[in-house]
C-alpha cells in the first residue's frame, strides 16, 4: 500500500491541474449552471432554512414538482460535504466534479492492480480512464450524474469480481452491494447503474459459462447484491417508480431513445483517435468517445498476444458488447428496448461508450504490462510520456482557451440581472414566467432558485404532460387569465408585448456580464418587465363549486374551453372533475350520464341542485349565454393573506383560513400522490381544481390546513433501507466475529 502514494498523489496532482479552472466561480452556459446549480441551492435552502436534509418537493419550478431522485437529494449527496466545506454554491458544485474525477483515476487503478497489474500497470490503466474522450466530454457538458456513476464503476466491478472469486464470498457480496447502492445514489438517473447491472451480468454468465462448476457461487453472488443494492436503494428507488409513471419518462419513444448512434463510419474518430483538421492543435475545444492511439494499440496488443486469457477475452467482449448496443448493430439496442425493465425511460444509444472506454481502460494496462515484460523503467517512463501527449497534450479538453472564453462569472451575472434582481425585491408571494420560454426552461432557473423566485417552466427532461403539455398550452390561448391562476405576476420578455392584461412596469438595463456569448440566456434579464392584472393570490377562497361530469377526455377539453370563456371567474367559481355531487353547487354534464348517475343527479336536484343541461326537463343542450348568466351571479370569493400562508418547509404549508366554501391553492398538490391535508376537524380530502390546481372543502371549522408531502413510497422504502442496514451490519459483524473464532482456534491449536 505504501508503494501506492506516489501513483495516487499523481492521480490528485493531474486532476486538480486538468480541472484547474474549477476553482473559480466562472461557468459556461451549460447543466452546471441550469440545472445542478439549482439543484444544490435548493438543498442549501432546506437545510439552512428549514433544516430538513432530505427535501421531497421544491417550489422552484413548474409552479412546484416533486424532487425525490435528483442528485442532490439529501444527506447522502456529496453535494452535502461540499456545501459544508465551502458556502459559496458554485464552488461547493465545481469542487465536486474534481472529487468525483480523482475517484474514478483512484477506483480504476485498484480495479487494475486486483487484476494482477503492478502499481506503475495499474496507473496506465488509471490514466486512460481519467483522460479517454468519453470522460472529457462529460466534463466539457457538465454532466454530474453520469460522472457520479462513472467514478465509482471500477470499484463497484472490483468488489463483484472479489464476491465470485475469493472465498470470502458472503462478505464481498454484501460489500459489492453496497458500492452498487452508492453508484446508485451519485447516478440516480441510472444511466451507469442500469449498465454497470447489465455488464455484471454478462460478467457472471461469462464465469459459469468459462467454469461451470462455480454457477450456484455465481447466482448467489448476484441474488445478493441484488437484494442489498434493492434494500439500500428502497429510499430512492420506490418513491422514483411511482413518480416516473406520472412523467413524460414513463415511457421514451423509440425515435429519442435510438437517437445519438454510434455510426460505423465514425468509429474510428469515436473510440479510437479523433482525426481533425489543423493538426497537431492541442487540447482542444471538441468532445468524443476514444481512447487514444497509444492505449488502443496497447488494447490490439494484448488481445492479439493473450486471446486465450479468460480477463482479456471477457474485456474484449465487454468493449464489443458496447459497440455493438450504440450502433444498434444487429438490433441489439431495439432488443433490450423491447424487453427488459425500465429501459424505456432511458435515452440515446452512445449513453453506453462508457463500457467501452471502461474495458479499454483495462485492456490499455494490461497490454503495457505484457509489452514491457522483463523492460527497463524508462520504457515505462516513455509509454506515460506517450500517453500524456496523447490524451492530455495532443487532445480534447474540458477546459481550453475556446471554451473558457465563453465562461461567465456567476456572482456578477447575478447581480447585474436587473430585472430578476428588483421582481426579487417586490413583496408578497407570487411566481414568475419568461414569456419566451414555452417548453423546458433551459437557462432561467440559475437566476431563480438563488432569487428565491418561484417559476411555471423548469429545467428538467422529467415532467408532469398533463401539466407542461395540457395546462400551459392551452394557458397560450389567454396567459395573463391561466397564467394568473398559477400566480404569476410578473412576467419578463427580450420584446415590447400587447397582450391583454399584462402591463409595463420598466424597461431595464441590458446585463452585459450574463453570458453574453449565449444568446439563448438573454431571456432570464428581459429587459421588459410586465405586471399581470389577472394574477390570482397564492390561495384564496370561493363559494360555489361546479362538477363537470363525464368521459374523462371530455370533461378536460370542456373545463379548459369553460376557463377560457368570459363565463370564468376564478374569484367565484371552481370546476371540479371528482367531487362528490352532495358537496357541489350544480353540475355540467359533458357526456351522457349513466343510469346510476341520473339516479344521484335526481336526488341532487330534489335537494336544490342545479344540472346544466336540465336532462328532466328534456333538454340535451345549454347555451353559452345561460352558462355565462348562471355562473356569474356567484358572490365573489376572498383572497387569503400571504401573511397566513407558512411555508414550514419545502414539503409542508400551513394556511389559515376563514369560513366555509373551497379553499383553492395555486399550487399542483392534486397531481401528486403523497399530499396529505390536515384541517380542526381531522383528515381532509384533497382535490384538483379547474384541471390543474388545488382545492379543499371548508366547513368553518379548520383555522388552518396544514399541508404535508409524504408519499407512501418514501415511508416504506426509508423503512426498507433502514432495516437492510441493520441486517447487512448485523451480517457483516457477525462475519468478521466468525472469522475470528476460526483465527482463534487456529491459533490455540498451533
């Protein structure tokens, strides 16, 4: 282990002068700053505000969503540690990418030595792994996830392998699930973890298909990582499969998750060594998938010298199984897609060149062990030359003059956001919209979150449809009404805008320092800044309440068609699609109703309801006019205070409230299973309210309605986790109490 502290020292030494421009607060355009940034100040928020370390829902975007698998989840986040460390966000951010890149030089370096290659072996392997195209042009992108998953990968396969191999079977079992869990929680959304599974098991296919004598070690090695990676992972993993089916990753299409193949005319520049123009130009601004020259010679080497070696030929298919899944070749990719679990959510076929630069890694080092048998040091030295020139010299890079040109400093952006700087100030609670944003909001929400400024759209490829495809689309028919409802007040545009009930506050000055060399950021400062006169409160509460009943389709498309007519006024009225009938005012009906429903409708009437039309007076049809009549002679509603709306933390409101009728929230609490409602008088029943929003019926007893995000799911599986951590801590201590048993009567025996 000693002999070790040079080759790691050298693994910290070359990550901190790669990623030397980490250490600043300067950021590209990138999903550092829209997307991660965010992430990690909206933990920072809730733990320094609200001391809660494991934030479920954040407020921050599409008008407020759940945030249960983001990669800063909580206290098992690495971001935890750096924003300990560091309170600057953007530091503590930067500073993780170098954590995880030394992790992934380190873990790759002892997968090597486990597969017999000496320490000097063992750090070509490393290197290739820090410096091959694929890594480089996660750091170029900035994609924290799949770096998380990456770093840890080599140790995840080290300890799998240890649990086939070693006698120690149980306990390297145990141990290897536990890697896996953890590169499950840098890589929540499993574009490492899903492969690393898939890999895995072809690794312990490959061991009983080479020695079939070890299958029932090989299956039970697999059952348990399996169930120790399901236990630890419960907490994240149970409450991400209810969520996911409510989102637009349900299920991808076959045309995003077949996009981005690898082409075969392209191989050469993609895994091997990218060809280009001006040669030899260094470390330069462009992004690939290779290995280099030196270490894919090195590769060819020692399969064409070891072919029969059962490590080298496992690796070599490791590297062609990931060819052949990017390129689709033979349909292989269509295949997993048809057939196996979850795959449907993931997208684009070269998310899988990491295999190959991970088996390549290995097979680069022991190809420079083989070449230098019986060979001086300064051959070794000469091959590390090489490959320095190769992979860090005459390569790309994350970091060059090309791409920190058009870096931004994030503190002065910010403050020279004028226009997001002065709505920040503005009192009350209330969001915002971007009026050129229509789809997801790639480049506002560094502004926001910091701000503390509420937005409709968001940054993320997980939404709600009926949400971002159904309510705000047709919101684009009347924005400043269906706007308003979800409370906005404020909204910015880059152009002059005459649209109906959105007034001009102030043209601000131009932000010179926001990323001037992006021109799609320049929506987040304006510089047109307009006031909504039809936005409503946060929470207000209205009298009568309509139920559209029908088919599900036709009550949508008839509650949207009604909010868009003068004939809705959110102060007076609110359409329901699942209220019980006893509790409402009257009834649309939009659909034929059934025998049992015409039964309930009956009684309704008896009792002083109203049904539109009146199918007991024979009519089939209600005219607009009559709607627009009846609904608004409606009282009008009252807003409820901000100052009587608690945030208590990102997961729980408190309101107080008066009177009876429907207390309405424009939040999106009725999309999402897990809200529960708590008034005086006990449990409350919470539903959705013109489509979208949120209602509960008062009954003048409640003072204040407490509301909770705590999905069943993150219940059970915190239990699940916590009783496999007990049981796999049971198991381990009861191993190693074991072998000390048999170490002490070894000795007495002697």
């Amino acid at each position: 282990m000693k002999k070790d502290w040079p080759f790691l020292l050298a693994i910290v030494l070359l990550a901190v002068i790669s990623l030397s421009g980490y250490f600043n607060t300067l950021l590209p355009a990138h999903d550092v700053s829209s997307a991660y940034l965010p992430w990690a100040e909206i933990l920072k928020q809730s733990i320094t505000e609200y001391k809660d370390p494991w934030p479920l829902y954040q407020p921050y975007g599409f008008a407020g969503s759940p945030f249960l698998m983001k990669p800063v989840l909580g206290l098992d986040s690495l971001y935890l540690i750096t924003l300990l460390l560091i309170p600057n966000t953007i530091l503590a951010v930067k500073l993780t990418y170098v954590i995880l890149y030394i992790i992934a030089g380190i873990s790759m370096f002892y997968l090597a030595k486990y597969l017999g290659m000496e320490s000097k072996f063992a750090f070509i392997s490393a290197l290739v792994y820090m410096l091959n195209g694929h890594i480089l042009k996660l750091l170029y992108s900035w994609w924290l996830t799949t770096i998380g998953g990456y770093a840890l990968l080599p140790l995840a396969f080290l300890w799998g392998m240890k649990a086939v191999q070693e006698e120690s079977w149980v306990k390297n079992s145990l141990i290897a699930g536990i890697i896996f869990a953890l590169l499950f929680r840098l890589n929540p959304d499993m574009k490492v973890a899903y492969w690393l599974f898939l890999l895995y098991g072809l690794y312990l296919a490959f061991t009983i298909a080479t020695d079939p004598k070890t299958w029932k070690r090989a299956l039970f090695v697999g059952a348990i990582i399996l169930l120790v990676f399901a236990g630890l992972s419960a907490q994240r993993l149970l409450p991400n499969a209810e969520y996911i089916q409510t989102t637009s990753r349900a299920e991808t299409s076959w045309e995003i998750a077949s996009g981005r193949p690898l082409l075969y005319e392209k191989m050469w520049n993609r895994l091997v060594e990218p060809i280009y123009e001006g040669m030899p130009k260094i470390r330069r601004a462009q992004t690939g998938d290779h290995i280099g020259i030196i270490a894919f010679l090195l590769a060819l080497f020692i399969i064409t010298k070891k072919w029969k070696n059962k490590t080298v030929i496992f690796f070599t298919l490791g590297t062609l199984f990931s060819i052949l899944v990017a390129s689709n070749s033979f349909g292989l990719y269509r295949l997993m897609w048809e057939i196996l679990p979850f795959f449907k959510s993931l997208r684009y076929l070269d998310r899988s060149l990491f295999l190959f630069v991970f088996c390549g890694s290995i097979l680069a080092g022991l190809g420079a062990k083989e070449f230098l048998q019986n060979k001086k040091n300064a051959w070794w030295l000469g091959l590390i030359a090489l490959l320095f020139l190769n992979l860090w010299v005459f390569n790309v890079s994350p970091y060059t003059d090309a791409t920190t040109s058009i870096w931004s400093d994030a503190d002065l952006a910010r403050q020279n956001n004028h226009v997001l700087q002065y709505v920040a100030k503005q009192p009350g609670i209330f969001r915002i919209q971007t009026w050129e944003t229509r789809g997801i909001d790639w480049g506002t929400g560094f502004w926001n979150v910091p701000l503390k400024l509420e937005h409709i759209y968001d940054y993320d490829t997980s939404w709600n449809p009926a949400y971002m495809n159904g309510y705000l689309a047709v919101a684009n028919q009347n924005p400043a009404k269906l706007w308003g409802l979800l409370n906005v007040r404020y909204v910015t545009s880059q152009q002059p805008l005459n649209s109906s009930g959105l007034i001009l506050v102030n043209q601000f000055p131009a932000c010179e320092e926001c990323f001037p060399s992006t021109p799609e950021w320049g929506k987040a400062w304006g510089p047109y800044l307009y006031e909504n006169l039809r936005a409503m409160p946060r929470a207000w509460v209205v009298e009568r309440a309509v139920l559209v009943l029908g088919e599900p389709q036709a009550v949508t498309q008839a509650t949207y068609s009604l909010m868009l007519s003068a004939a809705f006024d959110p102060w007076k009225i609110v359409f329901l699609k699942d209220a019980d009938i006893s509790e409402v005012d009257a009834v649309l009906l939009v659909s034929q109703p059934s025998q049992e429903q015409l039964a309930r409708l009956q009684d309704f009437v008896k009792k002083g309801g109203k049904v539109l039309p009146d199918v007991f007076a024979g009519k089939t049809e209600v005219s607009g006019e009559e709607i627009e009549a009846y609904f608004t002679s409606f009282p009008q509603g009252k807003a409820v205070n901000d100052s009587g709306i608690m945030t208590l933390s990102f997961s729980r409101k408190e309101i107080d409230v008066e009177g009876e009728g429907w207390l309405m929230l424009s939040e999106l609490y009725s999309q999402y299973k897990g809200w529960d409602v708590k008034g005086a008088t006990g449990e409350k029943e919470l539903l959705a309210a013109n489509e979208m929003l949120t209602t509960v019926r008062l009954d003048g007893a409640e003072g204040t309605v407490v509301f909770t995000y705590a999905p069943r799911s993150v219940f059970w599986g915190r239990i699940i986790t916590l009783f496999s951590i007990i049981v796999i801590a049971f198991l381990l201590w009861r191993l190693r109490q074991k072998r000390g048993e048999v170490h002490e009567g070894m000795a007495a025996a002697q």
